[in-house]
C-alpha cells in the first residue's frame, strides 16, 4: 500500500526521529533536499520509522524495534529492494521503496519495479518530496533495466499525475455451502493433496514461476520476498495435480465448525486445476457455512455450476481497497510482447521516459517499437499519429482502456482510423498483478 491522505486533524510529532509520520501530498520542490539510498540499520531511524507512523501502529514497541535490528544485523534483508530517503536538515522527511519483481505483459515477463512504502512526514508535506523520490525511482530502475512500474495507491488520482492507469480489481467471492457437493459428482482426471505451507513452498513457489509465464499481469517477487509465508507458516494449502503437474493451489485458514473457511488466491491454471479445488472445498460443505477467496478480474465464478449461490464481496475505496495501477517506463523494452496485426504511430507527450513519437509494428505477431513515424511527418492522409499521455500509452499496453475512450479519460486523441490499428495490436484484456506489497 502507498501514500495514504493527510487527515486535517493529523499533528506533526514533537520528536521526528522517533515517530515520524504518514505519506502524502506533493508540491513544489524544495532545492535544500538531499536524497539518498537507505539500507541496513540506517533504515530503522529512517525510512522505518517513517513507515511506522504511516502504516501501523506507533509509537512501535522497543522489543519490535530490536527484532528487527537483530534481522537486519543477521543478513536477512532483501536485496530486491531499493529505499530512497529524503533529507531535510539532516531529518529523514520522506521514503519511497522500490520492489525489484518480474512481471508478465501479452505473454512476455519483464523486470518491473513495484512502488511501496511511499510515506511523507506531516511536517514535510507540500515540499515536492514524493514527485522528487518518485521520478527518482522510476528514472534508476528504468536504466537498470525495468521497463514497468506497477503499485497500489491510496488515491488513484494522486498516481495518476506519476503516469499511471488503473487496473481491474481483482474479485472477492463468498461461495455458500449449499449447491457445492454437486460438484462431487464430477469425474476429473487428477487429486488434491492438503499441507501446511511450510512444507511444500518450493512447489507452491513452482506454481508462481509457471503462472508469471502464462497470466497477463502477474507478477512474482523473488524468492526471498515470497518464502515468509513459509516461515510463518500459518496457512494450509491445497495442491492439485493433473498428470503430475501442478495446476491450481490455494492457501486458506479455517476459523472453526460451522463458521467460513478463509481462503488467498484460488490459482488455477484451467478449469481441470480450479474444478479440482472447487470439488475440495465441496468435501467440507458440511463442515463450513462459507468459503471466501479472491478470483483474477476476468473469472466467471456465475458460470462454473448450476444453482451455484455465491456473492460479490469486492471492494474499490482508498485507502486501503484501491485497484493496481501500472505505468510503462521504456517504450523500447516492449519489443516482443504478443500483439495484433497492425501499425500505427503515436505520439507520447509530458513524461519524462516515454515521451516522444513511436511506430508501434505488430504485424509479424510480436510488438516491433521504432522511434519516429513510419509514415512521415505526422501522418496526416496515411494514418494519422495518435497524441497520448502515458496513462494513455500504459492502457493500452495492459489493454484496460478502448482507444476510442481515451480521450474521454483525458488520456489522448485518437483518430478513428488509428483507434482501429491500436486496437488490432493491442486487444483488451485483464491484468491480474496477484502479488501484493
């Protein structure tokens, strides 16, 4: 989660150091301000107290505080992330977090940096701190090889001004008992095995690694940024397996007879994985009054049986239930992605990484980026340049906007011929980030 609003009743601390405060809004840039990495334990007076303040409870206990040194000091940091820290005065006024991930566009996976902990002192708000960390991060990663940035914000307009486009939000279902032991009576070629995570995360972690390869939009942190659940170990999680191979898993916990069994994510590789699973929760029908779990966008839950009785429990509110966003930082970097037959030019304006004109070429089945019009001039009579913003540019490649309705969201204008083309390359779909930080 990142930046969450300045509450008018919010009171800056009388100690920084000690209780530093929540994210928020930006302003003009304040030129006294040095901004560096942060790692190690210089994170514990710096960007942890400051996430602290925003995120959880604080003051945060001293016990805590040590625990977290005695990590620190132990080597058990993870180097997939970045954490760029504002200085004014000496003072650490405001952090924004980099998560190192790879991520999955049209069939292709690409590093791609996930923004979190992106937090601002009260009293240092309304100083330009989060436009500098931000652009700041984006422009580091980008030439380290990232070639999109995805995160979860307090407010969707806030990011929308860093280049962002939001992202279907994933479904939250509560399945009723009632109607599911139906699903018993179906013959499926495969078996569900049930285990606490600790003991099987390398092929739930397996199970990771082969979805990133096949759903659009998901993502995956590395393997040290995944194993906690293991370490924790609070979760059971059951595995089917069609020929041997893994094809759905969830992880889930019970809160005792007749009350609901909590699940995560239903993942599934098909509808062989997911109806192996839904025959599980059956065998417990008895058991439970409900089974809750989140779904990808695009599933159809209404469609997998007859009678089926279930309800929508998804919720779209900041702060702390908004939709992903996502934004391209390399234009270039997208060569290769799975697109239509079609080419058209655009025109990307007032961005800082992907501003300026491309041909964008899918007619060979994979996405070919050139810079410049390959129609010459700006294409006036042989298909004309679209004008893009790059939450315009950045809806198109996730596929989460018509053409003909970014103009309506302020994203661009798009003649109708051009709309066609951009259609053709790149054709809706529905981005399922998964991870979530």
């Amino acid at each position: 989660m990142n930046t969450i609003p300045d509450p008018a009743t919010t009171q800056a601390p009388t100690q920084a150091a000690a209780s530093p405060a929540a994210a928020g809004q930006d302003g003009p840039a304040d030129a006294a301000t040095t901004i560096r990495a942060v790692s190690g334990e210089e994170l514990l007076t710096t960007a942890y107290s400051l996430w602290a303040y925003a995120f959880q409870s604080s003051p945060v206990p001293d016990e805590t505080v040590e625990r977290r040194r005695t990590e620190l000091s132990s080597g058990e940091e993870d180097d997939s992330r970045v954490n760029l820290v504002a200085f004014g005065g000496g003072e650490a006024e405001a952090v924004v977090g980099g998560i190192s991930m790879r991520h999955n566009v049209r069939g292709s996976v690409f590093p791609m940096v996930g923004i979190s902990g992106v937090a601002t002192h009260p009293g240092a708000r309304r100083r330009g701190h989060v436009r500098t960390l931000l652009t700041r991060m984006h422009g580091q990663m980008r030439d380290s090889g990232h070639v999109l940035s995805t995160l979860y914000p307090f407010r969707q307009s806030f990011y929308e001004r860093f280049g962002y486009v939001g992202f279907p939000k994933p479904r939250h279902i509560r399945l009723e008992a009632r109607g599911l032991e139906r699903m018993l009576r179906v013959d499926v070629p495969g078996e569900v095995s049930i285990h606490r995570i600790g003991e099987v995360f390398d092929d739930y972690y397996a199970l990771l690694q082969t979805l990133l390869g096949e759903r659009h939009g998901f993502s995956v942190f590395n393997r040290a940024g995944t194993v906690g659940v293991a370490k924790e170990n609070k979760h059971w999680i059951a595995l089917a397996r069609h020929e041997g191979e893994i094809v759905g898993a969830l992880l889930y916990r019970t809160n005792g007879f007749g009350e609901e069994l909590q699940g995560q994510q239903l993942l599934t590789r098909g509808p062989i994985g997911r109806t192996l699973l839904l025959q599980w929760l059956a065998r417990h029908h008895d058991q439970y009054s409900s089974f809750t779990f989140q779904l990808p966008p695009d599933e159809r839950p209404d469609l997998w049986y007859v009678d089926i009785a279930y309800d929508d429990e998804t919720k779209v509110s900041g702060p702390n239930h908004s939709a992903a966003m996502g934004r391209v930082l390399s234009v270039p970097g997208l060569a290769g992605i799975a697109t239509g037959g079609a080419r058209a030019t655009v025109e990307v304006v007032d961005d800082p990484f992907v501003a300026g004109t491309w041909t964008l070429d899918g007619r060979g089945g994979t996405l070919e980026v050139t810079s410049g019009s390959a129609f010459g001039g700006n294409g006036a009579g042989t298909g004309a340049t679209a004008r893009l913003t790059s939450h315009g540019l950045a809806a198109l490649v996730y596929g989460v906007i018509d053409p003909a309705e970014l103009m309506l969201q302020g994203y661009g204008t798009v003649d109708a011929e051009t709309a066609q083309a951009l259609r053709t390359i790149f054709p809706p779909a529905a981005p399922y980030l998964f991870s979530g930080f």
